[in-house]
C-alpha cells in the first residue's frame, strides 16, 4: 500500500485562498468607517447655527471634500499603476483616520474645512484603490466585489443618522457646548480607528497574494480614450452630482417645507443607506451581467421621477418614505455602469473611474453650491433639487442612446469597429 504524498500545490491554493478572504474582510471592515460623515446631513441646520453660517456656506462646507478629490482623482490611475494598490489603500485608510482627527481635535470651522479638504482626497483614494483591490482578489465576481464594498459603506449610515438625531436631542437644551461634543468627540474614536486598522494594512503579509496586487500594471491609453469611456465618465458625473446634492440638502428642505414632521429627517437619510444596501446586496447575488441593460436605461430615470413628483407633491411623510423608495432604483445604476468598464488592466480601470469620479466632483461641487445660493434667495429648495435629480433621468437615456447593458461580445464588437 503506497502513501499519499500531500499535494503542495492544494496546499498552497487553500492558503492563498484564505489570505484574500482575510484581506477582503479587513477591507470590508474599514470601509464602514468613514460612512459616519452620514451624520452631517441630519446635523446640516445645527451646523450652521452653530458656525453662524448660510446654506451656501454650508454648502461651499460639504463640498470642499470635492478640492481635496480633485488632485487625488487626477493621479489615482498613475499610483495604482505604478504602486500597486494595496500600497494605496493602505495609504488611503491612514490619511483618512488623520482626516478625521483633524475635524475632531480642531474644534474649530477653519479645521472642519480642512478636515473635509483632507477628507476628500484620501477617500476618493480609497474608492477606487479599495474596488480595484477587491476586484483584484475575485476578478471573476467584479460587480460583486464592488457591490459587497458599496454595501459595507453603506450599511452602518443606516444607524448613524438616527444616532446623530438623539444626539441632537439630547444636546438641544444644553447648548454649543454639548453639540460641539456630539459634533467633533466621535471623530476623535472614527479616526483612531482608521489609524490602527491602516497600520494593520502596512505590517500584514500576504506572501501568496502580494505578488499579483502590488504588481504594477500597464495604462494603455488607446483603450481609454474612446467615446465609450467618455460616456461612462459622464454617466458616473451624472450619477454622483445627482445623489450627494439631493442627499445632503433633502433633510434641510424638508425643515424649510413643513412645519411638522412626523418622520424625522433621520429617516430619509437613513432611507437611504437602507435602499442602497437593499439594492446592492441584491445585485450581489446575482449573476454576473443579469438584467444588466435594463438596470443601465430604466433605474435612473424611475428614481429620478420619483424624487421630483414627491418634491412637488409628497406630504411630510412620503418625502422620506419615496425617497427611499427612489434610492432602490438609482442605487443599482453605479455597480452596474463600473461593471461596463472593460479595461483589461488595473490601471485602466482606476483611470476610468478616477476620471468619472473626477468630473462628479466637479459637478457636484457647483450643484452643492448653487442649491444652496438658491435657498438662501428663495428659501425654497424644490427647484434647484429636481434639477439635481434630472441627471439620474440623463443617465438611463444615454445608456439607452449608447447601447450599454448589451452582451460583452456585442459591445466590444461595436466598441472595436
């Protein structure tokens, strides 16, 4: 009777297996983090009592994140092309716990303003270097790495915004002072965090993996410069204008709107981080390109539509509740439109969604800004917000137009010709 001679290659397969699951985990882990800015929506009008600040300066406040994305957008493709990305992600964890510690240990609006400076350019690091990661670890599940990460961003602002409204509560009756402590103190504990778990990156091995994820890859400009990966830039612009200006001032509307409110503004803000965990925890059971065209042309404009008919019409219970109702459809749209990105390197796909996230900023920026410079003068937020809402409808009318969702063949036989 022979002995089995035990099989290194099956060993080392179970090993390198159980380092990507370990990674991904850790990944997953960090990126519940920072989604506690989710509280500054609820806290919105607070904030600006508290700093004696108008809803354009809130607004120029919330958008000076888009500054900081800018630079970090523009050379995110060249770093993980050039770095690998676990280098960035490690990179983009630690600056954004350092973020954090300088909004809570400021104290002070001059360090808020940085803070959300700094904030933006090490997350915008982070959402792209941390999807290109997880999609490296499982490149045969792509829309389903990248919808598992947009979940576990989104799933903890479900309790955070209720948690930011018994802080106010509780801070109501006890003046600046108290709300300064709920403000700033939780940024302090969020950005310690960030900084052990970004040590944890930096010192852990994954000898199995380490190989493949820090290799640096190849940017083939012809593959990017085509009128498809312009379409795709402008679609993700679209999207993320659409959703941070609708999301951030939607809380203030409905205080400005309605003078009672059964449902607090806690609960559209939560509403939406429940839709897109709903939505997204959906598309990650599904197969890899199921549905993927009509998600692509019809989500956005069904959302879109229903964010304006219940700025216009909706009672102070149906703003929060359609709202959410909304968010099920257009929180499909960007997974999907990242899973339409065909580049065939890790560069590429950084540079792509670096770029698209680029000019939402940009976008988003102005919106953010305008929006509120309309409600300082009208004091009505219903105009510039289903303006905002509208590029959710652009965004399924040039899926439409462009022909995306179709099968892989298809699309790259049209793309190639």
């Amino acid at each position: 009777m022979m002995m089995e001679i035990p099989d290194a290659s099956a060993g080392s397969a179970i090993n390198t297996a159980s380092q990507r699951r370990r990674l991904a985990l850790v990944l997953i882990g960090l990126v519940t983090i920072p989604s506690y800015t989710a509280v500054f929506p609820v806290f919105g009008t607070r904030i600006r009592e508290y700093f004696d600040i108008s809803a354009e300066q809130y607004g120029t406040l919330m958008g000076l994140s888009s500054f900081g994305r800018i630079p970090s957008l523009i050379f995110i493709g060249l770093l993980i092309a050039s770095l690998g990305t676990r280098r960035i992600v490690t990179l983009a964890v630690v600056g954004t716990g350092a973020s954090f510690l300088v909004i809570g240990m400021g104290g002070k609006l001059s360090t808020f303003q940085a803070g959300m400076v700094a904030i933006g350019l090490f997350t915008a690091m982070g959402g792209v270097a941390i999807p290109a990661l997880m999609i490296a670890l499982y490149p045969a599940l792509k829309r389903r790495m990248f919808s598992v990460q947009l979940v576990a961003s989104a799933a903890p602002a479900i309790l955070f915004p209720f948690l930011a409204q018994q802080m106010l509560v509780w801070s109501a009756s006890r003046g600046d002072r108290a709300f300064a402590d709920v403000l700033f103190v939780p940024f302090i504990i969020a950005g310690a965090v960030l900084l052990a778990g970004g040590g944890l990156l930096a010192v852990r091995r994954q000898t199995e993996v380490r190989v493949e994820l820090e290799t640096p890859s190849a940017i083939k400009p012809r593959e990017l410069l085509n009128y498809r990966t312009f379409l795709i830039v402008l679609m993700i612009a679209l999207h993320g204008a659409a959703d941070n200006t609708v999301y951030q001032f939607l809380p203030q509307f409905m205080e400005t709107h309605f003078q009672r409110l059964p449902l607090s503004t806690a609960w559209a803000v939560a509403g939406h981080a429940l839709a897109y965990v709903l939505t997204r925890s959906f598309l990650c059971v599904l197969p890899e390109r199921f549905g993927q065209r009509a998600i692509l042309t019809l989500a956005g404009p069904i959302g879109g539509l229903t964010v304006i008919g219940t700025l216009w019409f909706g009672t102070p219970t149906m703003v929060p509740v359609f709202y959410t109702i909304a968010c099920l459809f257009f929180a499909a749209e960007y997974p999907v439109l990242v899973s339409e990105i065909s580049s065939q390197s890790t560069g590429n796909f950084g540079s792509v969604l670096a770029a698209g996230l680029l000019a939402s900023e940009l976008v988003t920026f102005a919106l953010l800004k305008s929006t509120g410079r309309l409600a300082d003068q009208t004091g009505d937020f219903r105009v510039a917000l289903s303006v905002a809402a509208c590029g959710f409808i652009a965004f399924g009318v040039i899926a439409a137009f462009a022909g995306f969702g179709k099968s892989a063949s298809a699309s790259n036989g049209k793309t190639d010709g």
